[in-house]
C-alpha cells in the first residue's frame, strides 16, 4: 500500500509500505480521509512517539470503507462507511484497528467530516465529562478555543448546558467560537488578556478549564477556579515547567489532572467509543453538533497541511483526503 513515511530529515513523502492484516478483533479500513493533529506535528519530529505495538504511521483518525473484518469482529461488514480513532496508521491506504474503535459514519455525513470525528470529540467528551466532571450549568473556561478540541467541546458545552467562555490567538477565531456557541472570550495577545478571562458575564469563576497550552498558565488557572474546580490539562505547548501555589490547591479543593487519550486501553477507547455513539451520535444526525473543517488537502498535500496546522490561523480541522 501506499503511506506517508516521515524521512530522516524531518520531510513527508509518499513511500510503499506493508499492508495491515486485522488481528481476530481488528477491523481493515481503507482509508478515505484523515485528520491532522498537532500529535502528528510532534510525533514526526520525534517527541511523540506511537505506543507499544502501534503504526507508526502517522494520524489518529479516519474515516473509510470497511475492507475486511477479524473472526471474532460481528459488527461491521465489508463495504460499511466507518470513522475510527487510531493509535496511529491514518496517513496510509489501509489501517487495521480495534473493532472497538470503530463507528458507523454518522448519516448524511462525508468521509471529511467523519474524519473530523473521533480524535477531538472523544479527547473533548472524555475531559469534559469523564475527567471534568461536568454539569449542568457549569462554567467552563477552553483555551485554545479554535482548536479542533476547542470547537467540538463548546458544541459539547452548549448542548449540555454548560456555559463556555474561550481564549484565542485572534478576533475572527473568537468571533467563530461565539457563533458556536462559546459566551464570550479573549485574544491571548491583547494587554487585557488575563482581566477579560477573569470578567466574563458569567458568575466568579471557573468549574471546569479545559488547558492545551500547559505551563504558562497555569498560575492563573488555579486563580480562575471556583472552589471544587477541576483544571484538565491536555497539552503543553508553553512549555511543561510551572510554579504552583500550593494554598490555592489546598483552600479551594482544586483538581489538577493530566490527561491523553492515545496511550489509553483499548478497553477504555472502547467505552469512550460507544458513549460517543449512545450521546453526540444523535446530536450529528440532528445537527445540533457538527464537526468544524478548516481546509482539505490530498494526502500528497500533507506538508502543505502540517504548515497550515503549525501557523496556527485555523480553525477547526484539517483533513487529508483522497479526493478534494
């Protein structure tokens, strides 16, 4: 088959490689489209390495045809249009996966925007819900809001009544995160940026901070929190080193979790997998949550698309397809 291989000097180019063979619990996809992730940014510059046993392929998502099925696979059948959230191997004709991981594309949905699916609303609904604790009427605080994360988890928020305030790197990304549904938020580069975070139109502070950008923040995180906060940090692009104010910690009863999804049990994807299907499955149909796409680019394009994603002017998604 073919892939994209990441080559010693750090370029992408399409290169033959060995075809998958589903294992007894392994669905083969023949792959459609793909989503990018900053994941994939780092993994190919080697500081995201697959987990044991995993592609190291890059891409942690697709969507697809089912090519063949493992004996002890009985949902899904050759020829069944399927997403999938992978541990890696999305950047290739086929990819083998855990049954578990897999879900019929929504109806009426194209491969580009099922392939927008698994990776960020699976990350969204497990910190939001499963780590974070979210109810009814809580307030949330995302940052990086724009992000493919960001944007599935104020649709989240929305349609569960939580109330979400955002920051972004500039106005028209916050201007697109409001029309989702986000109350309202800050650009990270005004002189304001902190005063606006702590002076939303909403009550004193925050319940839940859903944080991508990791160390820089994370003073003014703890301050931001209510008493029983819950801060889930999900990513470091500041950086992964911190002061901490202990007090703060201890006096409000705060949580601090880290938390990736990639490295999880297939047992726990499969969970994650089937709660998705069984709560924002019907919220696609219906189309009171839907994926964002960015920009779309042939898998020959895939350079072009890591230079869109590390620019960071996108909102949303971006997706590798077969076909544009």
């Amino acid at each position: 088959m073919k892939a994209i291989l990441v080559n010693r000097d750090y370029s992408l180019t399409i290169e033959e490689a060995e075809t998958p063979v589903p294992g007894l619990n392994e669905i083969l996809i023949k792959v459609q489209c793909a989503g990018v992730n900053r994941a994939d940014l780092m993994q190919r510059r080697g500081f995201y390495p697959p987990p044991a046993g995993a592609s190291t392929i890059l891409g942690l998502e697709c969507s697809g045809i089912v090519e063949s099925v493992g004996g002890n696979c009985e949902r899904y059948q050759r020829g069944d249009k399927v997403c999938a959230l992978l541990p890696g191997g999305g950047y290739a004709e086929y990819v083998s996966v855990d049954e578990g991981s897999v879900l019929p594309m929504p109806a009426e949905f194209s491969f580009e925007q099922a392939a927008s699916i698994p990776e960020v609303f699976a990350t969204a609904w497990l910190n939001l819900f499963d780590e974070g604790g979210l109810k009814k009427h809580n307030t949330v605080l995302i940052h990086a809001g724009a992000s493919g994360v960001g944007t599935a988890a104020i649709q989240l928020c929305r349609a569960y009544d939580s109330r979400t305030c955002v920051t972004v790197g500039s106005q028209l990304k916050l201007k697109k995160c409001i029309e989702l549904g986000a109350v309202d938020g800050a650009v990270r580069n005004a002189a304001d940026f902190w005063d606006r975070v702590g002076s939303f139109p909403i009550r004193s502070g925050y319940d839940v901070i859903l944080d991508s950008v990791g160390g820089a923040y994370l003073e003014a995180n703890l301050s931001l929190l209510n008493p029983e906060g819950r801060l889930i940090i999900i990513g470091l692009m500041s950086g992964s080193k911190a002061n901490v104010n202990l007090s703060e910690v201890l006096t409000k009863r705060i949580k601090i979790i880290g938390s990736t999804l990639r490295n999880r049990s297939l047992l726990e994807k499969a969970s994650l997998m089937k709660t998705l299907e069984k709560e924002v499955w019907p919220k696609f149909v219906s189309g009171d949550v839907l994926p964002v796409v960015e920009a779309i680019y042939l898998f020959s394009e895939a350079e072009k698309a890591h230079e869109l994603m590390a620019s960071n002017n996108t909102t949303g998604k971006i997706i590798l397809s077969k076909t544009t």
